[in-house]
C-alpha cells in the first residue's frame, strides 16, 4: 500500500504541481473532490480514505493547485483549472471510477463526468455547488461590489472557515465556461446527489435544480434534517460511505 505520510506530486499538462494521496486496491477506483479553498486532509476525504483501506479498495484524494499542499496561489486559479487539475489527478487511475464530489468538487465531477462519462462507474455528490460563480457569487453581487470587481480585479467577500474569500474577475469570467446547468447533462451511472437541509452555502433549491436538470436512468437525492454545509458529523459521513457503496454495488 502507498505511503500516507507524504504526499506525492503530479505535474498536469499545463506545467502545475499537484499534491495527491493515493492508496492502492481494488476498483473502481474511488475519488475524493474537494470543495472551494478547501483542502484534502478534511474530515470527509480522510474518513473516505479509512474506509478505503479497510475495504482494500483503491481511493485517491487530492489538492488542486492554490490549495492545500498543492503549487500555486489561490487567487490565480479559476474553476477550469482546478477542472484540469482533476483531470490529471485521475490520469493517475486505470478503469473505472466513483467520484465523490463535495461542494465545488460536486460542480467539478460533473464536469469529469461530462467530459468522460465511459470512465464513471458511479457518481456521489455532498452540497454540490453547480454553476455557484455565476448563480450565486456573481448574482449576488451588488452594483458596488461589480465595479469593484471590474476596477480592481477582485473582491473580499466574507467567510465563516475564517479569512475573506478574495473573488477575481477570471474566476467570474471563466467560470461561465464550466456551467452545467444550461446545457444537457447526462450522467448515465447510478448517481447520489446528497444535500443538508441546514446548509448555509448551499440552498437546498440547487439540489433539487440540479436533480431536475440532469438526466439519468438512476439518480438519487437525499436530503438530511438538520445537517449543515460541512456535512461531516458521524451520520452524514457514514450516510456518504453507504452511497459510494451503493453506486459500486449497482456498477
């Protein structure tokens, strides 16, 4: 099995250093997509990865660049970096794979998803966050904060994980690139869209806009009482362990 302690580094395509944790199994592979300025030693990638090894099952989280451990300022990226960044993380893997995909890692995988739907064997998405540059950051700026996009090239918006979300005018720009949601979205595999009812980030509506969007002969939606964006307490993330078993289990 391969060394946790460290990680290990990948160079994409596009020349940017990846740090990743991989751990050697059984496919279909499963992998871990963080959410936005999030990292891969978070609660759930790390609860993943323990079951991954006590299962014998193949399981690789990673940092997309300006993240964690990864190469790269946070301010310089856009959504269709860290796209390519996953892209390169799961050239890594053979056969198929069950993406987990958490927050802005749920907009991403169904982007993988849309981009290699031959290589998903399954799909579980946590708080999926589809579209948020534009439906939620953008559209909830005000006159002013507009301005101070165009002008500067950035804006602080507040956070509640701690320091000020800096916002740049290429993550806006690019970001209406990736959208989902305005165009057919097939995802032909058994498909979990998971969604806390107390999520503050993510309003329960882009749930269930994006189960009514997608088209699938087996998609899923579970909404849990009470549960918030982190989606980490010991229900949730044994809520998250069952669906990944269940899309394997229907593969």
């Amino acid at each position: 099995m391969t060394d946790q302690s460290e990680p290990q580094f990948l160079v994409t395509p596009q020349g940017r250093r990846i740090a990743y944790h991989l751990t050697d199994g059984t496919g279909p592979a499963v992998v871990f997509l963080g959410g936005f300025k999030s990292d891969m030693q978070g609660t759930k990638a790390v609860f993943l990865e323990e079951w991954a090894r006590r299962s014998g099952r193949s399981f690789l989280r990673f940092d997309y660049s300006g993240h964690g451990e990864s190469d790269g300022a946070f301010t310089d990226g856009a959504i269709g970096d860290w796209f390519e960044d996953a892209c390169a993380a799961l050239g890594l893997l053979g056969g198929k794979l069950v993406l987990v995909g958490s927050s802005m890692g749920g907009w991403i995988s169904l982007q993988v998803a849309r981009a290699m739907p031959e290589r998903i064997a399954g799909l579980v998405t946590i708080a999926a966050a589809p579209d948020f540059t534009e439906d939620s950051m953008w559209a909830g700026f005000d006159d002013a904060q507009k301005a101070t996009l165009a002008n500067a090239g950035q804006v602080a918006l507040p956070s509640d994980y701690g320091a000020p979300y800096i916002i740049t005018k290429r993550l806006i720009e690019e970001g209406r690139n990736r959208l989902v949601l305005r165009d057919p979205l097939p995802l032909p595999f058994p498909t979990r869209f998971l969604q806390g009812t107390a999520d503050a980030d993510v309003d329960m509506s882009v749930a269930l806009r994006l189960l009514d969007h997608a088209t699938g002969d087996d998609m899923r939606l579970t909404l849990v009482d009470g549960a918030d964006h982190r989606f980490s307490d010991a229900a949730c993330l044994n809520l998250i362990v069952s669906s990944v078993q269940d899309v394997m289990a229907l593969s």
